[in-house]
C-alpha cells in the first residue's frame, strides 16, 4: 500500500505567531510549515488582573489574552505588511469551577492545583485570535479533562511528576503530551487543544478567513 503525503493548509499570506511556546509552534506545523514567529510585548499578568477586577466570566480570559498579544504583534508590523499578513495569538487557561490554574509558582502550589484536580472534571480552554488585514476572528476551544482520583498511586504519580520539572512552566501544571498524561482518566474534546492550540478547527477558521 502506498503512502500518501498529505500537505499542510495552501496559504497565501504570512503566517505569524504570536506565541514563543514550542508546543505551539510544534502544532502551528501541521497546519503550515511556513510561518514566522514574534513574541508579543504583554504583560499577561496584569491584563489577567484587569479582567478579573471587571469580571471576566473564567471561559473568556484566554480569549481576551490571545486577542491582546496577537494584536500587539499585528499593531507593529508596517503597514505595508499588514494586507498581506495573518496574526495568530493564542493562550490556554485550566479551569476548574470558576477558579483559573496558571503556572505554578513552586513545587507545593504544583502538588497543590494538581491534587485538586484529582477524581474531579476540569475545562481546558484555549483562546485564538486571528488578524489578517481588516479581518478578525476571535473563538474559544473548550476541552473536558477528569483526572483518576487521589489515591496512594495517583500522590505518587504528582510528586515524580512534579520532581521531573516538568509542570512549571505549564498552566495547570501539566502537560498532556509528557508524563502529565499519566494522571488522566479521560478527555472529552481536542487532544491537540489541551496541549496548547486547536489545529483541527484553526486550520478551518483559517481557511474561512482567506
């Protein structure tokens, strides 16, 4: 049986993302293997802090946060390059109930989210933004994430994973594409999304927007 190659998405344009993650830029791949990177000069933190003070619903704060940093990157192209360039920004959020996961800041608020999280249903919402010209599209992708409960196995499962260094430089503190995966019961959803972008349905917003 013979192979077929299938190519990426035919897009005219240049491809920019918004994002220095290598997770995304890894799934960005097979969706076009020709863009560029540019990271966004934001300060996410206090952006998150404004939202909350309005009262951002939890679902939207990712949302808000990739149209902010792919629109910091599209601001400062020239504007010759505008026409002729797609921005995509992008952020993910682990929530659970109304409460947002980020990054950890050590190891015990690790070994802490992660817990939490156990025997319950968790929301993985990645926000997308793409601007293109005078275009714009702004979605929301929500995966379901449940974890196996806290058992003696599962505490052992969290605190090697948590000594790998892994989680810290994850929201929620895991990483579905490493050892992470391990303390997952099942997903409803896509895969790809909780790892940090929704190729299946960015390519098809893509294609929409050209």
């Amino acid at each position: 049986m013979s192979v077929t190659q299938v190519e990426s998405v035919k897009i005219n344009k240049n491809i920019i993302l918004a994002s220095a993650s290598p997770r995304r830029r890894e799934l960005l791949s097979l969706v076009t293997k020709e863009f560029t990177v540019v990271t966004a000069d934001v300060d996410e933190r206090a952006a998150e802090m404004k939202m909350e003070e309005e009262g951002t619903p939890a679902l939207k704060v990712s949302e808000h946060l990739a149209e902010i940093k792919a629109k910091a990157v599209f601001d400062s192209l020239p504007e010759e390059e505008k026409e002729n360039s797609i921005v995509i920004g992008a952020d993910t959020s682990v929530i659970l109930g109304d409460v947002i996961y980020g990054k950890p800041e050590d190891r015990d608020d690790a070994v802490r989210m992660l817990s939490s999280m156990c025997g319950k249903e968790h929301v993985v919402a990645t926000g997308v933004a793409l601007f293109a010209g005078a275009k714009k599209n702004v979605f929301t992708e929500e995966t379901r994430v449940e974890f196996y409960r806290l058992d003696e196995f599962q505490s052992k499962l969290i605190s090697d994973y948590c000594d790998s260094g892994s989680p810290y430089d994850k929201a929620g503190s895991y990483g579905i594409q490493d050892m992470g995966a391990l303390l997952i019961k099942r997903i409803d959803g896509d895969y790809s999304n909780v790892v940090g972008l929704p190729v299946a349905r960015l390519a098809r917003e893509l294609a929409n927007l050209l």
